[in-house]
C-alpha cells in the first residue's frame, strides 16, 4: 500500500494547476458569460424542486427532486463532517472561506453541466435513456471528442469508489465503539475487516437493485439525515452563541493569512481549499449530471437550476455548520484529523453524547452515500463496455468497500484527490466549450417563463 501510496502522491502535484485553472478561472469565466443567471433565479429553482413543473410526459426515470436528493446524497455526508475536518486539519481555519468560494463558482458550473446532460441525451446498449460527461461530451462536441469522454470514464472507475466513504465510516466506529473494550475480543486490524464487509453486505441490498432503488432510498434518507444533522449543530450553535461569530471571523480573516503556516504558503491553503470543495460539492467533476440526466424532464435549464441548488446545500450549508463546531470546541487546535476531530468536536459541545449522535448520522450519510456513488461508476464501465458487463462495477465496489476499511487515510485521501482533478480536465473542457448553446436555451426557457408559457 506504501508503494501505491507514492506513486499517487508523487502524481499530484501535475494535476492541481489544470485542475485549479478549469475549476476557478473556467467556473469564474462561466459566471460572468450567464450574467449571474442562474444566482437571480434561485427562488424558481426551490419552485421547480418542489414539483410546481414537473411534466409526467417527460423523458426519464426520477423526478428533478430524486435526481436532486441522489446527487446530494452523494456530497452531502462524510466529505461535509470529515472533509471540513481535513482541510482545517491542513490548512487552517482560512481553508472554509475558499471552500465558500469555490462553492459559490460550482453553482454556476453545476446549472451548465447539468443542463447539458438533458440537452444532449443518449442511450445505452440496451436502449435505456442515459446522460452525463461522456453523453454532452461525445454528442454535443462530436465524435472526434471521443477519447475526452473515454479519459473521464476511466478516470470514473476509480473516482466513483467509495473508498473515502467507507475508510472514514469505519474510523468513527473505531472512535466511538471502542472495540477493543467490548466483550468481543479482536485485533483492530480484524474489527476494520468485519466493519468492511458489514457495509458491503448491507450496501449490495441496495446497489444491485438499480437506479430505481437507489433513488427512492435516497430520497427518504437524505432530507431527515440532513435535517438531523442540522438541528444538532444548531443547538451547538445555540449554546455557544457567544463563540459563533468569533469562529466566523477566524475564517474570513485567516484566509488572507500570506504567513500562514501551511505547506505552500498561502496558494497551498487556496488549492486545498478548492481540493476539498470540489470533494463537497463536486461541482465540475461531471457526476451529478450522471443522475440529473435521468430525470423527467425535456427542459435542460429546469435540470440546471434545481442541480444548481446542490451546491448551496452541502457546501454553503452543511460544510460551514459543520466548521464552526470544529472551530468553537477547539477541536481543530488537537493533533486529529478527519472524522475524529469531529468527533471530538460534538462530544465536548453535545453534553459528553454528541459523538454517539454523530455516530448515528455518519451511518446513515456513509450509506446513502455508498449507494449513490455506485451507480456513478456503472455508468462509467458501461459506457467503455456495454450496460451488460457495466453492471459489474457494483460487485468490484463492493469489493473496494472492504479495502477501503483497512486502508490508511493518506492513500484513500490522495487516491480520490488525483482521481478527482483527472475527472475535472475533460468535464470542464467540454462544459465551457458547449457553454453558448446553455446559455441559448437559457435565453428562451426565461422568455417563455415570462410570457407564461411553462
């Protein structure tokens, strides 16, 4: 695992700048070209999320709100309770103002990819209506951009794992269970083996049963998780009202920190910040538009707008709720990193019980987000083969779920972060260069809103 471990660390570093580029200056660029489009039609976006234009003639297999609860089943979990923890862990307090930053970019980026996907709409091998990177990538760009959606795909099968989800799962349970103390008698390395192939089992109930399964599963879990996990970092919030504002202020100021203490100064802090939003939200990344292209909807600028919403919600959201919980407690002051300075952070703020809250939470996130994720890399190998074989992916998933368990959380950490800014290159290539064709159905999707025609 070592020799893994440097081969993927010593790759990095090639992959930020194109990363940092696409994502920042080709997100800001994407910005500036909608003049801030899809930011004033934010309340239409709630609208359209609620139901108010669903078309049951529509094309498809979810509604835009399954599509939206999938999709941020998959962002909204681990990354937003240990994703935070690793990069204040990294880089500070300062790390969340650029992980705002770079969130408020990936809305953006997420109503242009998203609309694609239902613009340029195509179909597997068996006939099945498909969308995503490789379909807005080889349809909208043409054939010659063949090898862009091939890369991508590729880049998926690695990408999609769930291998940060289920490494950092068991990590919590470590944590909190304390299994060397129970009437169980097992070595650390045996209880992460049976940690990893509880979850696999469990997961395999849901994944093999398709798209249909896992976004009706979705669709309950995440809002009542969601809303769970909010109420509880509000009444942290509520009862350390004096610190909140204090923690707020850190942020801001100590992201204009040019002495900060972080590894590559204050560039390092920005880059990790974007690294650990795009892990988020992972606006740019191309995975979303997998599940919104499937849903029933014939009107792209609808699916970008309530794919737009995603972003705010567990980034802006839950990723700054979860920050200043780490930062008021003075978790983020200890030696942790990842789900246990979190962990730390609700024990010492929840009355001695917050951990075992948390726990709970984390269950339910990890899960939901092990479905999700799955799918995302059926969809990739299905693509590079045929729908028949691409439904293999799930038993090679789970499979990598039990790795996972026992591996260290540098590899997991750095295999996802390469995989990820690989994914961003093809993604963002294709989104900026089929950008007017957005904003020309943008033009007269508002048109017929305004005259009342949708």
């Amino acid at each position: 695992m070592d020799a893994i471990n440097d081969f993927i660390s010593s790759a990095l570093p090639y992959t930020e700048w194109p990363m940092f580029l696409l994502l920042i200056a080709g997100g800001l660029f994407l910005v500036i070209y909608s003049k801030f489009l899809p930011y004033r039609y934010f309340g239409h976006a709630i609208a359209i999320t609620a139901g108010k234009y669903d078309d049951k003639n529509a094309k498809g297999d979810v509604s835009s709100f399954q599509a939206l609860s999938a999709a941020v089943a998959a962002t909204v979990g681990l990354g937003n309770i240990s994703g935070v923890a690793i990069a204040i862990h990294d880089g500070g307090p300062g790390v969340v103002f650029w992980i705002w930053a770079t969130a408020l970019i990936g809305m953006c980026i997420k109503f242009y990819s998203c609309s694609l996907s239902i613009m340029f709409r195509g179909t597997d091998s068996e006939g099945r209506l498909q969308g995503g990177p490789m379909f807005y990538i080889t349809q909208g760009l043409g054939q010659r951009a063949r090898p862009l959606a091939i890369f991508f795909a590729v880049c998926g099968l690695f990408g999609f794992l769930g291998v940060f989800t289920a490494n950092q799962f068991t990590e919590t349970f470590m944590s909190v269970v304390e299994p060397s103390s129970t009437l169980f008698e097992m070595s650390e390395l045996n209880w992460k083996w049976t940690i990893g192939f509880l979850l696999a089992i469990i997961t395999s109930f849901v994944i093999f049963g398709g798209l249909h399964k896992i976004a009706k599963v979705a669709s309950a879990l995440v809002p009542f998780m969601v809303a769970i996990y909010l109420i509880a970092v509000i009444v942290v919030m509520a009862l350390n009202a004096s610190q909140v504002l204090p923690s707020l202020k850190m942020i801001i100021t100590e992201a204009w920190n040019f002495k900060t203490v972080v590894t590559g100064g204050f560039w390092g802090l920005v880059i990790i910040g974007i690294r650990r939003a795009m892990f988020s939200n992972e606006a740019g990344l191309g995975s979303a538009p997998m599940y919104h292209g499937q849903s029933r909807n014939d009107e792209p600028i609808r699916e970008g707008l309530v794919a737009m919403l995603g972003p705010f919600i567990d980034t802006i959201m839950v990723c700054t709720f979860t920050a200043v919980v780490i930062i008021l407690s003075g978790a983020y002051l200890e030696d942790s990193s990842g789900i246990v300075m979190t962990l730390t952070a609700f024990e010492r703020t929840l009355f001695g019980y917050g951990d075992d809250l948390l726990m709970l939470i984390v269950t339910a996130f990890a899960l939901s987000t092990l479905f999700t994720y799955s799918y995302y890399g059926v969809k990739c190998l299905s693509f590079l083969t045929n729908a028949k074989i691409g439904k293999f992916y799930n038993v090679y998933f789970v499979v990598m779920i039990v790795f996972a368990a026992v591996a260290s959380l540098e590899l997991v950490k750095n295999l996802i972060d390469l995989s990820y800014a690989l994914m961003v290159i093809p993604n963002m290539i294709a989104v900026l260069l089929l950008a007017p064709k957005v904003n020309k159905a943008a033009t007269a999707y508002f048109k017929k809103l305004k005259d009342g025609r949708t």
